[in-house]
C-alpha cells in the first residue's frame, strides 16, 4: 500500500500558467525517491501542493489512503505531523531570535502528545532533549545555545533536519536541501539524510535540479520538465536506451555518464 499518491495532479496559476500538468506517482513507505528538473519545471510547486500549502483542482493527492485537503484545518494539523519538509533556504525556518535548542524543540511544543522511537526522553530536560537530537544529526550538543547567525550554512541546515525530524514524520519533503551549500557541505548533508533513512526507515521525497545528488540518495527517480513526468524509473535504469532525451541531456550535464 503506497503512503503518498500524486494522481493526475494539475495547477494552473493563469489560463495561460501551468505549473503541473497531469502529474501521477507512488511513494511507498521507506521508499526515497527523486524528483529531478531544471529551475521553474514545478519541482517547488509539487511540494507545496503535497504539503498542503497551495489548492489543487485538478487530479489527487492521496496521504495514508485520505485525500489532501489544504482548507480544512483540522485535517493539516495531523498531516503537519505525519510530513515535514526540509528548505533550501534556512533562514526562513529557524528563528534568529531563539537560540538552537528552542528552535529544535518547536515541532515537538505543537505535537507534546508524540514521543519519537528514537529518543530516549524519560528523565530528560527540554534542553537535553535538543541535545541529543543534535547529536543525531553530527553536532555538538554545547551548540544548543548558539544562535542561527552564528551557525554556518551547513551547520543551521543540520538544525533544521533535527526539527524536521523530532516529530518523527511519515514522509519528509526536501526542496533542493543542499543546493545554497558548497560542494564539501552539499555531500556531508546527503550522507546525514542517506544514514538517518537508513537508521528510521524514513520515506523521503528528495527534489532537486542536481542528477548527481539525486542518483546519490535516491533508489527512483522523476524526472521533471515544463510541469510534466517525461521519465520515471529505477536508478538501476539510468543508462538505459529507453530513458528520456531530456533525461540523457541531465545525465551528460551532470557529468555522471
């Protein structure tokens, strides 16, 4: 039974705008799966739509066998809970007023019902509750009372995997995580999300403009183009004669032949 169905999903923001058009795939549970295309094919606006944060008219999104319903409240404070996302741009996600450690713990503020498999919090204060959550994402649990802006790039997008994680949801969204890091960053957060799906089980929908990240962590790939699926495989069949022109196009670009 799949956990996520994206079923002929349309938008439209003009008569003459289509963001997607007739968009269908499957994610079952621990499943991590690639969504690859170049800036403005709707890679951000598919997961806005997942997430709830934008309508739809056209076609279904399916969570847990319920359908999407971005308007009604009750329905999106349970679907909060069960799919995260992570951003590329983590300045709009932790608050620069809060040091680390309250930022870590908001999700968990909004959710005190839910006590993840993961950690052990018996007997624990809220602050070393951020510690050891940030120990799980490789960093020091003495930078809880550090502040965002005196955390570097790659250290804040850590934090930000941490809060995401702390719920321990369903499904995680990634819209282009790693891609205002530098190259040394970019793998050291792919190998964090490759060992964290690997430890929970986690499902995961990776997006991104970069093949090379995607074929690094995702076992399927979408590939993207003008709102539409031109391909969609198993990385297994990423050479395969049949794959896409545009698809050859991304592999040659991304120098992975």
């Amino acid at each position: 039974m799949s956990l996520l169905i994206v079923d002929r999903l349309s938008k439209n923001y003009a008569k003459s705008v289509k963001a997607l058009e007739n968009v269908s795939f499957r994610v079952d549970k621990g499943e991590c799966i690639g969504i690859v295309g170049e800036s403005g094919c709707g890679k951000s606006t598919l997961a806005r739509v997942i997430l709830g944060l934008e309508s739809y008219k056209e076609g279904r999104v399916i969570f847990k066998e319920q359908p999407v319903a971005p308007k009604k409240r009750t329905f999106l404070r349970q679907y909060r809970k069960d799919v995260q996302m992570i951003f590329q741009d983590t300045t709009s996600t932790l608050n620069p007023k809060l040091p680390v450690w309250k930022s870590i713990l908001e999700p968990l503020d909004n959710f005190k019902e839910i006590s993840p498999a993961f950690l052990s919090a018996e007997g624990l204060s809220r602050k070393e509750i951020a510690e050891e959550l940030l120990e799980m994402v490789g960093l020091e649990k003495q930078m809880v009372d550090r502040y965002p802006g005196e955390l570097s790039g790659g250290q804040k997008q850590r934090v930000s995997i941490t809060r995401a994680l702390s719920i321990e949801p369903s499904l995680l969204v990634c819209d282009e995580p790693t891609a205002s890091l530098d190259v040394t960053v970019q793998v050291q957060i792919l190998r964090l999300l490759k060992e964290l799906q690997k430890k929970t089980n986690m499902t995961i929908l990776f997006i991104s403009h970069d093949l090379r990240a995607v074929t690094f962590l995702c076992e399927k790939i979408i590939v993207l183009r003008n709102g539409s699926i031109v391909d969609q495989f198993d990385l297994a069949e990423l050479y395969h004669k049949q794959r896409h022109p545009y698809t050859k196009a991304l592999i040659q670009a991304a120098s992975i032949e």
